[in-house]
C-alpha cells in the first residue's frame, strides 16, 4: 500500500512539473512575440500585394545574407512555426512588414 502512495505522490508531482514547464514555455513563447514583434500597420486597400512563398523566400534569404538571421528566426518562432514553409499564408505580408521595420531601423 505505501509503494501504491509514493507512486501516486511521484505521478502527482510529475503531473505538476510538467504544469510549470507548459507554463514556462508558454511565457517564453509570449516574451519572443513581444520581442520580436514590429507595429505593423496592415492597410486595406485592394492594391497591397501578398507576397508568394517564392517571393517571401527570396526577401528572407536576402535579409539573411545582410546578417539578420536570428531576427528572422525570431520572428518565424514568435508566429509559432520554425521555417517559413510552416507559416500560414494570411501571415507573410504581416512577416514581410516585420521584415522591412528591422532592416530599415539597423
């Protein structure tokens, strides 16, 4: 009967763990989009352009050889995905946006 309880009691405790390791994460998640994000002002009219995925591709990689990798990493990672590939279609004008405010303020 003890075994069953300190099992019990370690399932307990690993339960709570990981709780605060999604809590954690969660908060990390949080503090890069912060970091990471630029006010990007969207406008409505008809004749902005979404970028292709080649297009983006090619804005990134040029952005990448000028030496801001890790801000796009940072980005890629505050949308929640980890290569361009992953990110939703809706969201590459908003990540080109971002793109162009770091370079333009480096």
């Amino acid at each position: 009967m003890t075994e069953t309880k300190s099992l019990t009691e370690l399932a307990n405790e690993l339960k709570k763990c990981s709780e605060v390791l999604a809590n954690i994460s969660d908060k990390l998640i949080q503090n890069m989009k912060e970091e990471s994000s630029v006010d990007v002002k969207i406008s409505n009219e008809s004749d902005v352009k979404i970028p292709s995925f080649q297009e983006l591709r090619g804005i990134l990689a040029e952005s990448s050889r000028m030496g801001y990798t890790k801000e796009i990493k940072a980005l890629l990672t505050g949308y929640g995905v980890d290569k361009l590939s992953s990110l939703p279609e809706d969201k590459y004008l908003e990540l080109l946006k971002a793109v162009e405010g770091f370079k333009d303020g480096r």
